[in-house]
C-alpha cells in the first residue's frame, strides 16, 4: 500500500490541487522516509539550529508561476553580531558564482552580519537591506564600513530572475523572524526557485552530535541546492532508477530544466570552539558530502562553503585589542570532519525530499519521486552482507 505522501507525490506530478501546506506536511525528510545516511547521531532536530544559538528566518515569494524566489536568513546568535562576531572561514569548491562579503571573511576570518542567500540577480539588493536593517539596530549609531556576506544560487529557471523582485521588506521578513527550533525546508525562502539533479531543489539542513569522548560538540549544516550530477543517496546510484528529469517533464508537457550546471550554497555551524584556520579545515568536509551525492562542481556550478563557531568564548569584540582564539586540538577534528560531511550529505537530500512540483516562469521542475528512490536503497541495503 501506498503511503499518504506517496499517493500526494503522484497528484503533484500530474497536477494535483494539494495545497502548498498540506504539501510540505507530507512530503517527509529522508530519515522519517527511512534513509540513514551515515553512523554519527542526529542533533534532536537533526538541523542547523540544533547548534544552540543559531537561528533561521525565511521570507519566500511565489508569484503565478512568474515569480518563485526569496530570501533565507542564518543567524550565528540572537545577538548584535557587528559587537559580538564569531569566527569563519569560506571555502570556494568552484568559484562560478556571486558571494558578496567574502574577502572580509578570508582576511579577518570572522563574521559580523547574519548570512543571507537569495537568486543571482538579488545578491545586490539583499546586501543593500541587510545593510539598511543592521545600520538601524540599538548600538549601531556610529558604524561606518559593515560587510554583509550574501550568498546565491541562479533561479532563473522557475523565477523571472530580471525582474529582480526581491524588495527591502522581504529581507527584513527573514531578518527579524528566525526560528531558532524547527527549519522549514524544501522550496522556501532561497530555495524556492532552484532546481537540483534535474528535480526541484531548495532548502535543507541536517545536524551531528558528537560523543562526550569526542567533544560532546554540535556541528549543523544548512544548505540551498541548485547544482546537478548523478543523484546519489547513502551510497546508491539512485539516478540508475528514476527517470531522466527531462524525459520526466516532457511527459507533463512542460520544458525541461537543466541538470548540469547551477549552484550550491553550503553553511555549517558549530559550538565547537575553532578558529578561522580550523573552520577553513572543517569547510572542506562539506564539499566531502556534496561530492557524496554525486555532484562534481560543474565549470558553470558556484559552490561556496560558509562555516563559523558559535563558541561563546571565542566571540570577538571589535573594541578589545586582544581577541580570543580557541581552537580543539588538530587531533581531536576528525570527528567534527565526519559530522560536517555527513551533515552535509543528508541535508542536500533532505532539500529534494522535502521540494514540492514548481510550476515557473520557463518551465515546471517536478518533485523528486520518492517511490523508486526508496526502493532502489531498499534494494541495497537488502544485498548488503548481514553484518551492515
């Protein structure tokens, strides 16, 4: 029998008149489908804010099926982040792309404005209102140079991306109303145009905690998927077994999207007291888990990895002359290098699972079908030896 987000999946593909919400409370993420991807355990809510203090705050704009965009906010904590910054670092694994803000980061090695992703063409007017929002918070009066790090992901297929329709007010939508709980994902907010594998992309995020012998830390990623390559889910080649996406919408009359090339934003987050030089380590892992999937950083892909502490010891104050640096020992970072890849992994699947059919402004890209999916890893965990 069917499962009730099956039998939605399929009325979604031939034009169902599901409501969005009722949508995205059937499509489930890949562990509730049954999809283990990797041995390290979940944070409680196996999301970016499993990491104390982080938050996310989305502000999507759908309109007809000309207009499919938005904005996703991170918050590293709920405090003035321009006097309280936290140690980054930035990763590029294939610079085709638009990161405003990165040079500050890779000189300084700290952040001191939220993270803020959006479509190409709104990377700009996001800096903008972020920069207008930041300016007009209590102890802000005499800041006089911010560097607010935008990141993007081209969702020109699904959104009239010329338009460039993100407003002021969208931004601050995302900017003061993070959740610091649950994480919508899926197509919300950034990823509410973006298209990956062929198949509708957008939003995901996942966690890893760490034992007590090995830190009792938190590392959470959150990601926006707009990237392509040979899908690939805890180890199967599930590609194999679904239908080309092209082929797939062609037979719902509609253009295809691509499946080459486009982007991915990568943020990882963790309490795990590192410096900028570690979190440049602990970066890396994330492309670990984007190769995973099956993507290889196409020559038109921006693939960009943002990762900072939230280490409430290692905050900087822009006024102190002498700032901390605390950093776990080189030895002690394989098992943060695990969970970011790991992490990573699982919320790139979770942003295909949790996607719903988007039906834009060049053409629909259909939800990932979960059916042959699951059934192709069922497949191969069932040929693998007893003791997997």
């Amino acid at each position: 029998m069917m499962k009730p987000w099956s039998i939605l999946l399929f009325a979604l593909a031939a034009g169902g008149a599901a409501s969005a919400a009722s949508a995205a409370e059937q499509r489930p993420r890949a562990r509730e489908a049954g999809v283990v991807i990797g041995t390290l355990p979940t944070g409680p809510r196996n999301a970016i804010t499993d990491v104390a203090g982080v938050g996310v705050g989305h502000a999507t704009l759908n309109e007809g099926t000309r207009l499919h965009t938005g904005v996703t906010a991170i918050l590293p904590h709920a405090g003035n982040l321009y006097r309280q910054r936290v140690p980054a670092a930035i990763v590029v694994g294939n610079g085709y792309g638009k990161l405003a803000g990165i040079t500050q980061v890779q000189e300084l090695g700290e952040l001191e404005t939220p993270i803020l992703l959006t479509g190409t063409l709104s990377t700009w007017k996001v800096a903008d209102a972020t920069v207008d929002w930041l300016l007009r918070q209590p102890g802000m009066e005499q800041v006089r140079s911010i560097n607010p790090v935008v990141g993007e992901t081209n969702d020109g297929y699904l959104s009239d991306i010329r338009a460039r329709p993100v407003t002021p007010a969208l931004v601050e939508r995302a900017l003061a109303s993070p959740s610091y709980a649950d994480v919508e994902e899926g197509d919300v907010g950034a990823g509410a145009g973006t298209v990956a594998f062929g198949w509708k992309g957008g939003i995901g995020t996942s966690s890893r905690h760490l034992s007590a012998a090995d830190g009792d830390y938190t590392v959470g990623v959150l990601v926006q998927s707009n990237f392509g390559g040979e899908l690939t889910i805890a180890g199967v080649p599930v590609w194999k077994a679904l239908p080309d996406p092209a082929a797939y919408a062609r037979s719902l009359a509609v253009p295809p999207p691509s499946t080459g090339d486009g982007s991915i934003m990568m943020v990882v987050a963790t309490d795990a007291p590192l410096d900028a030089a570690q979190l440049q380590r602990l970066a890396k892992r994330a492309l670990v888990g984007l190769a995973r999937t099956g993507s290889v950083m196409s020559n038109g892909s921006g693939d960009y990895v943002i990762a900072f502490s939230t280490a409430k010891e290692n905050r900087r104050d822009p006024e102190v002359a002498v700032q901390p640096a605390r950093s776990v020992a080189g030895e002690a970072m394989s098992p943060l290098f695990q969970a970011a890849a790991e992490a990573t992994e699982e919320a790139i699947v979770n942003s295909l699972f949790r996607a719903h059919t988007v039906q834009g402004h060049r053409g629909t890209a259909a939800a990932l079908p979960l059916e042959p999916v699951l059934e192709a890893v069922r497949r191969a965990k069932a040929a693998l030896p007893a003791s997997h």
